[in-house]
C-alpha cells in the first residue's frame, strides 16, 4: 500500500511541476535583441520558442536572424 501511495504522490508532483512556466530569453545572434517569453502548453520549452522565432524569421525573408532561447 506505501508504495502505491507513493507513486500517486510522485505522479502529482511530476503533474505539478511540469505544468509550471518556465522564462526564456531568446537573443538574436547578428543585432543582439534579447526578448523574454513564457513557455506555455504550445511551446513548452525553450527549443520550441527558438524554433518559432526562427521559422517566422523565414518567413518574413531574414533567415539571416538567427535566435538562442535559453
């Protein structure tokens, strides 16, 4: 019984914290522009975020940008 309570406990807390946002900076490499951005359910690291940056940046035809979100 202990340990099924205690991976219902562990699954609640992984639950807990995997749910809580996270801050990125992403830094555009070439102008040094520094944006903050929350992840949220879409984007929930800070790769996606870096990713978005970076394929919005080709489609407004400056793939020339190149972002790091950390």
């Amino acid at each position: 019984m202990k340990k099924v309570l205690f991976v219902a406990v562990a699954l609640v807390a992984a639950f807990a914290f995997s749910s809580c946002k996270k801050t990125c900076t992403c830094t555009e490499a070439t102008t040094g522009v520094s944006k903050k951005m929350e992840t949220d359910s879409k984007y929930s690291t800070c790769k996606a975020i870096q990713d978005l940056f970076e394929d919005l940046a080709k489609e407004e035809n400056a793939s020339w940008q190149k972002w790091s979100c950390k």
